[in-house]
C-alpha cells in the first residue's frame, strides 16, 4: 500500500522533553504549592513507566509518597497541580526552547516537500505540542500537522493504542497508509496495537527499553555527515533516516 502519511510521538521523538522540560516543570509546580515533592532525574525515569502528568502524579503518591495523606480533593488538587504544571513547562518553551532532536527538522521538511501528510500522536497536553513546535520549530508549524492527536482526547492513554487509532481516524487512513515514529515502550506498544510500522530512536530514558516489532531501533535519524548508530534492524542501504528509508521499512514485510 502507498505510504501516504508519518505520524509522531512528541516526547522524547521530536525533542528530548522529558528531563530538562516536563521534569522541572512538574518541580517548579510542587514547589509552588508548598509540597516536599522533588522529582530527580532517576527517579522521573521511574515515573516515565506511567504516561500522562496528572496520572503519574498519582502512581508517584501511590508508590513512593505513603507518609502524604491525601486530601479528599485529592484528584482536584491533582488537576490544579498540572494546569501549573503546564504553565510552567510552555514559559519554559517560550523562554528558551529545546531543540527537535537530530535530523527531525530535515525529515519533516523532506516529508512535506514530498506531499506527505503529518501527524502527532501523544499523551501530553495539546498546549505544550503547540508550544514546543511554535518556539522550537517554526511559526506555522499549525500548518505543518494535519492531525494533532494529544492528551485527554481520548481517555485511555498510550500504551493503549487508542491516540494512534483517533489520529488515523481523523485523516480517514488505515494503518497501512501510515508510519509512526517513537522513543519508549509504551509508544511502541500504542503504535503497534494500532497496526503501525513503527521506527524508534531511542534517548537515556528510554535505550534499556524492549522494542519489540519495531522496524529499526536507532540512536537518531541521522543527519548528511551523521550516521546514526544503528542498534536494531539496520537503515535500508541509506546513510541516515531519509524518505528512501522510510518506504523501504514501510514496504518490507
Ligand atoms: C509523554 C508523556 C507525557 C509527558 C508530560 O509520553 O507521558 O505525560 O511526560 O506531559 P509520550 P503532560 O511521549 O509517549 O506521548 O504532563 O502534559 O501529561
Ligand atoms: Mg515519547
């Protein structure tokens, strides 16, 4: 089937949020409220096994936090938490930007020259995709994604397959029309139960990841003069992550 579409995850695909961004945001919010709540890079990779800020504050009270007692608003409080939370993470963006990670920039220009049509698929807060693609790509990258399928939109989150499959549903595509790009393991089981061919470039959280069914697992798409270190399948004879590849990885069996 003609490849027609790329989807992307948003968080640790198109950028390396995670630590430095939603981390400190998170912080920054607790702080704000007067909670001893500190999430430190090790244990965030711990919170990461759960999508969705409002939800991993919840597993994080639930796991590690048995001396708080909750309030009986405790899931209002929750839901305040992270409209701080937000705030704080797109001033961040808006301040300084975290650049899209290698090669992003070139496969999307690439992509669009091509007449393909683009996507997003995420857990996270619809503001902060449009936050991030205004400050770290261009202006009217609204222009640029068709589709952006992100947060409560659907209830259950990744990795239940559900955003992947409402994405697809908007652009009136079927999975085999489709090719989705991700960075953990509750991406890649979304993007597979939707039925999607899938690449993975993997970061720090996420390179000790299983990534079963993936079509290749990379360090990064690479850029003219990159190679990327090629750490599962192998980059379709290219010498970094290009169109030629993503069809080839799409057309393979
Ligand atoms: C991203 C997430 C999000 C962000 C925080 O996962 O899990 O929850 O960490 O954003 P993925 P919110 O890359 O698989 O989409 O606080 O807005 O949820
Ligand atoms: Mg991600």
């Amino acid at each position: 089937m003609e490849l027609k579409a790329l989807l992307f995850d948003v968080d640790g695909t198109l950028a390396d949020t995670e630590r430095d961004g939603h981390r400190v945001a998170f912080n920054a919010a607790f702080a704000e409220y007067g909670l001893d709540w500190h999430w430190d890079v090790d244990l965030y990779g711990q919170l990461l096994a759960v999508t969705g800020g409002k939800e991993r504050m919840h597993y994080y009270v639930d796991r590690f936090r048995n001396d708080y007692a909750k309030p009986d608003d405790f899931t209002d409080l929750v839901a305040e938490l992270h409209r701080a939370k937000t705030r704080h993470y797109t001033r961040m963006l808006q301040e300084g930007g975290i650049p899209m990670r290698t090669g992003v920039v070139r496969l999307l220009n690439e992509a669009r020259e091509a007449g393909l049509r683009l996507a997003i698929a995420t857990t996270t807060t619809p503001e902060n995709v449009t936050a991030l693609l205004r400050h770290s790509l261009a202006d009217d990258t609204n222009d640029w994604f068709e589709v952006i399928a992100a947060g409560d939109i659907v209830p259950a989150k990744k990795p239940a397959a559900d955003i992947y499959l409402w994405a697809m549903q908007q652009m009136q595509l079927t999975p085999g029309a489709c090719f989705a790009f991700e960075d953990s393991e509750n991406g890649l089981r979304s993007s597979r139960g939707a039925g999607l061919k899938t690449l993975i470039t993997i970061n720090d959280y996420t390179r000790s990841h299983a990534f079963p069914g993936a079509v290749a697992v990379l360090s990064d798409l690479g850029e003219p003069g990159h190679m990327p270190d090629v750490l599962v399948g192998n980059l379709a004879d290219q010498p970094y992550v290009n169109l030629a590849a993503i069809r080839a990885w799409h057309a393979a069996d």
